[in-house]
C-alpha cells in the first residue's frame, strides 16, 4: 500500500485516469478534444540522453479509432524543487514528439505557497516558455454533495484534502465518507488514511473531539465507513476467539469464546485499521494490543487509530 501523501494522490489518477480530464476542463476551463478512451502509459520520458526524466503518472486520451487527441503529464510536487521544475519542459517535449499529439502538465500541489511557485512560467530562451497547470487548493471543486462524491470519490478525496479547514468542511467531510461507502473496503482506508493523515492539527483534534457519542458509536457522518471497517474486523476476531474456545472443549466454552472473541475481534480491528493507514506496529505495540482483554481499552485506542499519526498517539493517555 502507499505510505506517502505524494504516492497515494498518484494512487488518485491510477484507479480513475479520466479524472486528469475533469481536473483541466473545470477548474481550468479548457476544451479538449473529443475523446472516448483513456490509458495509463509509462511514465519513464527520458529521451536517447544519459539524463533519465520519469513523471509520476502519464495519461494519454484517444478517440474511438484510437488516435491519440490528448496527453497529459501528472505531476504531484509537495515541495520547492528547483531540479525538477527543469526536467518539466523535457516531459512534455518527449511526450509530445513520441506522440504527437496536445500534451499539457499537470501538477497537483496540496499546498498554496508551493502551487504558486510551482505555477511561475518556465522561460527556455527568446520565445519558449512553458507553463504548467498548478491545480492548487483554490482549484480544487468543494465537493459536499453526496451523489457527486459517491460519482467520483477521488475528487472528494481532493476536496477533503484541500478545504478541510475550510468554512464548508462540515458539508466536505460528509461527501467524503458517502463517497468511501461506494468503493472497495482497501480502497476505501487508503483514501480515508491519505486525508486523515493530511489534515491540520486543529482540524484533526476537532475531528477525534466530535467523533463519537457517548454510547461509543461513531456519529452518523462518519459512521457508515468507520464502523463498516471496523465490524469487518471484528467478525475475523470473534470468529477465531469461538473457534479456538470450542478447539480447547474448554468448560463453558462458548461464553469464554465469544468473550475472547469480542476481544481478538476488537484487537483485530485496531491492528487492520492501523496497517490500511501506514502506520508501523512495533512487535512490543503488537503483543500488548493482542494481548489486551479489556474490550473498553481497545474501543478507546480504535477511535484514537482514525486520526493518529502513529502507534504512540494510539497508547497515549490524556493529559
């Protein structure tokens, strides 16, 4: 799986290429040409150059006789990269003379002060300029209806990462956990694991603050994906612990089993939930979450699991 912010916004384009389209036509307003099909190509755009240029993600648009009418260059930049805003002009020149057909980059910046530098022209000489498309947080859709985001899930990721500290991120955030019901359970996690993982403090500590009621359930708008991630763990667990009671032929075995397994099923849930966002379980993290009877605790550290940034955030007490 991803472990990066810069990896899983790749992730994005790999499971939906039209979406490099959507992203031009909307925020940037450009027509492009007709088309009917769009693949993934190599992303190796080296040319015959000992210099080696490699994009993060190539997506080439053709129409229904398979003629290329639109490539693009996807680039994720999280950072000033003075080397790599050189190597640009040599992507889309390569793309473009392989090709033959339009070909523009894109380049997706989470952060506002790297969109804007990353979106400055880059002048080869008298008359060649090249400028990327720098789809920063101000270009990104605010997608807080669910329909839009059950329809398209990847951009209400995008949403939900650029304008979660915005003033509709209520509106965002439910869109977004709409949308992760539509997707598979390992997609899902990833995508939920990349926003967490990429909010503000503040919104994350608003978040774990509102998150569940007093019953231990998890609010309505979080809820649908949350508890359907952690159910799914919970049956492997319970279903272990009562298979092993009865194995044992144990004296009351039953009763035992199911208290084992709501315990293993908990302790399976919270180690799922915390390799489907990244983070590293130590072999002592390990043994103390499988080795833990207490199903409060364990429903305490699952909850803290949704937003922390690693397995020590998980075990801390409050202060």
């Amino acid at each position: 799986m991803p472990s990066t912010l810069h990896e899983v916004l790749i992730e994005l384009f790999r499971h939906r290429p039209p979406l490099a389209a959507e992203l031009l036509t909307d925020p940037f307003d450009l027509k492009l040409p007709a088309w009917e099909q769009v693949s993934l190509l190599s992303s190796d755009l080296s040319a015959l150059l000992p210099t080696e240029f490699r994009a993060d993600l190539v997506a080439l648009f053709s129409d229904a006789a398979g003629v290329p009418v639109q490539a693009v260059v996807l680039e994720v930049q999280l950072g000033r990269d003075t080397d790599k805003r050189r190597s640009w002009p040599a992507y889309v020149a390569n793309l473009y003379a392989r090709l033959g057909c339009p070909t523009v980059l894109l380049v997706l910046c989470p952060s506002r002060p790297i969109a804007g530098w990353a979106a400055a022209p880059i002048e080869l000489g008298v008359g060649s300029v090249v400028t990327p498309l720098v789809l920063g947080p101000d270009r990104v859709p605010v997608v807080t209806e669910p329909a839009q985001a059950a329809a398209c899930p990847e951009l209400a990721v995008l949403s939900a990462v650029a304008h979660s500290a915005g003033p509709r991120r209520s509106g965002v955030f439910e869109a977004l956990w709409c949308a992760l019901e539509s997707v598979d359970i390992e997609r899902a996690t990833l995508y939920a694991g990349m926003v967490l993982a990429a909010l503000p403090a503040a919104i994350r500590s608003e978040l774990e603050a509102g998150m569940t009621t007093a019953t231990g359930e998890y609010r309505d708008y979080l809820s649908p994906f949350v508890n359907r991630f952690v159910d799914q763990g919970r049956a492997e667990g319970e279903a272990i612990g009562e298979a092993r009671g009865e194995a044992r032929g144990e004296a009351r075995g039953e009763a035992r089993g199911e208290a084992r397994g709501e315990a293993r099923g908990e302790a399976k849930a919270l180690l799922t939930m915390l390799a489907a966002r990244g983070i590293k379980v130590t072999k002592s993290a390990n043994r103390r979450i499988t080795e833990c009877t207490d199903v409060g605790q364990l429903e305490c550290w699952i909850r803290r699991a949704i937003t922390a940034r690693s397995v020590a955030e998980v075990f801390a007490e409050p202060d």
